[in-house]
C-alpha cells in the first residue's frame, strides 16, 4: 500500500480515520492523500459562483489546519501528505484520484448506527463500497489499528478468491497477525463439506490461522460473533458482485456490517486489483 487515500469533512471520526491511515502508513511506508470534497446547494447560479470560491477557501483551509494538527503528533511528524481540495461529490472524486494518482487503498470513518445526521459517512460510504475495486477500510469512531487478530469472513474456499485472498495473507505478514477464518452457514443443511472446510486452512498454510464453521442464519451476526469471542481488532469481508435481479432480491452483508459493526471493517472487492495496472 503505496498510496492511501482518506476522506475527510474535519470532523473526529474523519481525524480517527486519517490517524488509523497513518499507523497503516508507517508500516508499509505510504503516501498519504486526504480529500475534502465540496458541493453547491441549489439556488441562484450568479450566486453560486461566488459561494464556490467561499468553499473552495474553506476546504483548502480546513485540509491546511487538519494537517499540522496530524503532523504536530511526534509519530506522524515524517509521513508525506498530499492534500485535495475537490469540487464534486465524494464517489467521483475518489475515483478520479484512485486513477490519476494510483491510491492502493482507502480509509474512511463511520459514525456507524449511533447516528443519521453525518450523512457525509453514511451515504458516501455505500457508494464507495459498491464501487471501488482497491481496498476500503471503515473505521468506527475511537477505533485505533489493532491487528494481532483479525476475521476473515469466507462463503466458499478462500482460493476461489486467490488475489484477495494473498492480500490478507500479506497483511497478517505483516502485523505478524492470527487470521480467524471465518464460514456462517444458516443451518447445517448449508455447512460446508468436509473437502471444502480443509480448503480454508490449507491455502493460508505459513500463516497463524483459526478456523471457524458458524451456525447463524444471519451472515453479519456469525461474523461479529466470531469477532468478539476472539477479540479481533478487523473485520475483513469480500464484496460480490451480483447482476442487476439478484441485487434486488439480495441483502448485503457487507454493507450491513459496515454500518453496524463496532470494529474497523476492511472491504476486498471480488475482483481485486482485477482492472489496476
């Protein structure tokens, strides 16, 4: 992770977010790229023009001072950081710097369930999970990097998600982490068989690994379950990708967690790294 990007609208769990990005940051040696995105209310257009410069200045303002706070704590002091100030909204943005920049990953707070008035990691949380193909990290207010445990959430046989699944192994490397490999079936008519479940294992062989076959009929409720007995400090989950009828018959998991999970969540597309050159 050469390049991570973070979102941020100056609030404390923007700030936490831009923290646990500069941990991730001084053990791999990254780049950090921090955004502010800005948009116009609707209204008069001879108006606008000017409200435009107004938020311009205060984006390019507020990147500035969230800056030196970051910078002024003795750890962070040497990290590089590349501030954007963005007119548009967050999705895009992120897009256009993932591309123009080549951002590895990206690490974004939540405010979680505790709250609706942040829509800013409400909304723009989801439309970045359904569209990015690089590593997301959610991070829930308060939360610091703590990686010695972590889950991976698995359906089927991890090789099956052969890149995203070498990604995981590379970051328990690492942090020197114990990977809970982690299966939720609904009842045991869905339990994986025998062949499949010593697949889990198998493929993650030179790494410390648990493995874990939960009976729940509710995905997220396994995983946070498995969490918690094991104190995992992530959650690591793989977003499928669905055709146009299955989405709307289908209910994300993935998404679910992110709002309801009270531990930093990291969301590896299925086709990781697929379409990155």
């Amino acid at each position: 992770m050469n390049k991570i990007l973070v979102p941020t609208d100056f609030s404390d769990t923007a700030y936490n977010a831009l923290k646990f990005a500069g941990d991730i940051a001084l053990s791999y040696g990254s780049e950090i790229h921090l955004v502010n995105c800005y948009q116009l209310p609707q209204g008069n257009s001879s108006v606008m023009i000017d409200l435009q410069d107004i938020l311009e200045q205060d984006s390019k303002k507020g990147l500035a001072e969230q800056v030196a706070i970051f910078s002024s704590e003795e750890k962070y002091k040497d990290l590089t950081i590349v501030q954007h100030s963005l007119f548009g909204y967050l999705n895009e943005c992120a897009n256009n710097l993932i591309k123009l920049h080549g951002i590895d990953a990206v690490v974004m707070g939540t405010t979680g369930a505790e709250t609706t008035s942040n829509k800013f990691f409400g909304s723009n949380t989801s439309k970045l999970m359904k569209k990015l193909n690089i590593p997301l990290f959610i991070v829930p207010k308060n939360n610091q990097l703590n990686f010695a445990e972590i889950v991976y959430s698995l359906a089927e046989d991890p090789s099956k998600y052969n890149v995203s699944s070498s990604f995981v192994k590379g970051l328990a490397k690492k942090y020197d982490s114990k990977v809970h490999l982690c299966n939720v079936y609904k009842d045991k008519e869905h339990m994986p068989a025998l062949e499949d479940r010593n697949g889990f294992s198998h493929f993650f062989e030179g790494t410390k690994t648990d493995v874990h076959f939960i009976e729940n009929p509710d995905v997220s409720e396994g995983i946070l379950e498995c969490s918690e007995v094991n104190d995992c400090g992530l959650i690591i989950m793989v977003r499928k990708h669905y055709g146009f009828f299955e989405n709307l018959l289908h209910k994300s998991s993935t998404r679910k967690m992110a709002v309801y999970a009270n531990k930093p969540l990291l969301v590896l597309d299925e086709e990781l790294f697929k379409n990155k050159k």
